[in-house]
C-alpha cells in the first residue's frame, strides 16, 4: 500500500528485514553502557559483552558487544527502489530495556507491505531517504 512521507509517496516492496542480535560497537564514550561511573574496571549493564580498547580512526575508543535490531527496508518511491539499513541499539536512545527492543522488532516484524506503513518506518524514512543508510538500488 502506498503512504505517505516527507519525500513523497512510498511503497515497500518486501517485507522488512529485522533481526535483533548482539553485534559489535565501538564508541568513544560508553557512560550510558555502565552502572555508576566509568573507571579502571567498569560495571556494565546486562547484555553489554566483550568490552575493548581498541584504536579507531587512529584515536582510543570503547567497543563492546550490544544487542541491536536491525531494520532492512526495500522500498520505490517515485518509481525508483531503494534500500535502507538501520540499526537500534540497547541503551541508546529510547532504548533502555531489551523488552522495549523486542516490542519493536515485532511491531517491524509484522509490516506487511500491502498495509499503510507503521509510523516506525515511516519516521525511519523520514528521517534516512537520501542519506545516511539509504542506497539507490535502480541504476
């Protein structure tokens, strides 16, 4: 079904793409990760694995295992199909519990793409159509 968004009128073409597993991060500040404050042997928060320092882009930095949800988003729009990759991680954002993370990956798990699309979605291409994330697939 087609709805609507900021750049026009939007179709998906597939079902989405959502998975919700641990994956790699690397941040350059992790105090929204720990319990109390960050210091030579820090406290993490559950679900929060495999802490390292370790260089990026030539600068210190933290990574960690996190669970993520990751959206995979095949859509046209003005006749032109494009693909999105988005991911949600615990902790950040409006993220502070796994159940809240499981709570969308069924709300995004179940868009069927003969239905108006879910305002999740819809803010997801709002916000990354066009940029960061978002590729062209029509050559």
């Amino acid at each position: 079904m087609t709805t609507t968004t900021d750049y026009g009128d939007c179709t998906l073409t597939q079902f989405p793409d959502v998975e919700l597993k641990p994956l790699i991060h690397k941040f350059f500040e992790i105090d929204h990760l720990c319990i109390g404050e960050f210091g030579e042997s820090p406290t993490f928060k559950k679900y929060v694995e495999d802490f390292q320092v370790v260089k990026y882009y030539g600068k210190d930095c933290f990574q960690v295992k996190v669970p993520t949800l990751t959206l995979g988003l095949v859509y046209k729009m003005d006749d032109t199909e494009y693909m999105i990759d988005y991911e949600y991680i615990l902790y950040d954002e409006n993220f502070e519990s796994l159940e809240k993370l499981e709570k969308l990956k069924d709300t995004l798990w179940s868009q069927d793409p003969k239905e108006e699309l879910c305002q999740e979605i819809i803010d997801v291409i709002n916000c990354c159509h066009n940029g960061y994330g978002c590729e062209c697939l029509d050559y």
